[in-house]
C-alpha cells in the first residue's frame, strides 16, 4: 500500500466523507522534506513527507505552528496559496496595507 493510499484514508476518516485523490503535484521552496499537493474534488491539501526518521522535526514544525499569531498564519497561507495557484507574486507590504485600510 502507498503513502498516497494512507493519506487517502485518513483523509476520508477525518472528512467522514468519500476522498478520491488526484496525483500529487510536486511543489517546490524546501530541501528537506518533499512537498505536494494533493487534491480531491475541490479541495485540495498541501503535504510534506520525509523519512520515519525526522519526525522530531515534523514534531517541533508543529509546536512552533501553535505558539504563530493565526493572523500571521492567515496572512502567509494566503499569500502563499495565492502564489502556488495563480502563479503570480504578491507584494506584501501592500497587501498588509490595504489590508489594514479595510479594518480602519
């Protein structure tokens, strides 16, 4: 069984609905760890995948994604996600400011 079909059901569990998953796209920006994106209808998810061996890495990612500002979380996802799918740069200073001129 692949790592594609493990992922795939536990999405489905977790979804609690059916997941049928399109071929993982590679996505570039890291080193260490190979990173995709999968995607099942309209959603789609970003993974990264490494060796049983670095979990305490994919372990400490994770406690230092608690302790982030969700607005700085927020703010990245989107200028990322914005980025990888419309395959265009974002400013973002000038998206912080207009931002921050639609909360004023």
């Amino acid at each position: 069984m692949s790592v594609w079909n493990d992922i795939e059901k536990q999405l489905q569990n977790v979804l609690e609905e059916p997941v049928q998953l399109s071929a993982p796209q590679a996505v570039g920006g890291g080193s260490i760890n190979q990173s995709c994106r999968i995607s099942s209808g309209q959603q789609s998810w970003f993974v990264k995948l490494n060796r049983a061996e670095r979990l305490n890495m994919f372990v400490a990612e994770a406690e230092g994604l608690k302790i982030m500002s969700g607005y700085e979380l927020f703010f990245y996802q989107g200028v990322n996600a914005f980025e990888l799918f419309c395959g265009r740069h974002v400013d973002e200073t000038a998206l912080r400011r207009a931002l921050l001129e639609t909360v004023e």
